[in-house]
C-alpha cells in the first residue's frame, strides 16, 4: 500500500523556521515526482514547491521562493520543506504529494499543521 506521511508541524512566531518531512512506504521512491501544497483556513489549496523523481529539478510558488527549500533522500525515501522567515500568511495545513511519473497514480499525505502566530 502506497503511503505518504508528513512529520514536523508545529506553532513558531514570525520570522522563525521549521522543518516538514514525508516519508513514503509502499512505493519505489525514485519514480516519484514529490510536491507539497498547503491549505489555509478558508482558502483552495495551492502549490508551494516541488522537485523531480531525480531531485535534479526544484520548483517553488512565488510566494514562498527565497524562504523555502524542498530537497529529497531517494535512499531514505524522504522529502523536506525548510521554511525559513515564517509569515503569518504561511500558517495552513501542510500536504505531501507524491506523483508517479509517466502515470496519474498519486498520493496524498493527511496533512501537518504549521501555525505562526506572535
């Protein structure tokens, strides 16, 4: 069974950092493209950052670009998003995507609640 779970969510101030992780299972891990979205209260979900089955390529909504950093463990079977200067806007629940590649098979983690609040 293909799994996806996110880890490390929390409650920081403005300004601060954390650190969400993903693990996968049940999946062979380097023929995922792996993405994480966000859902804030009351709003759509929305794309923040991405990168390929590879890791050779990162992609990030412009929001978050500059602040933010996805970077993958192929052996680990792990993905990550450093997020560094938290705004408020940044507060939402927190989703790991992972997408087969040359498929539409995905899979969606159940979420990690990151709240930043003064």
């Amino acid at each position: 069974q293909v799994r996806v779970v996110e880890s490390g969510g929390g409650e920081v101030q403005p300004g601060g950092s954390l650190r969400l992780s993903c693990t996968a299972s049940g999946l062979t891990f380097h023929y995922y493209a792996m993405k994480w979205y966000r859902q804030p209260p009351g709003k759509e979900r929305e794309y923040v950052a991405g990168v390929t089955s590879d890791g050779g390529r990162k992609s990030y909504a412009e929001s978050v670009k500059g602040r933010f950093t996805i970077s993958r463990d192929n052996v680990r079977k792990t993905v990550s998003l450093q997020m560094n200067s938290l705004e408020l806007e940044d507060t939402a629940g927190y989703y790991c995507k992972a997408e087969e590649i040359s498929t539409t098979n995905e899979c969606w983690g159940q979420g990690a609640q990151v709240t930043v609040s003064s």
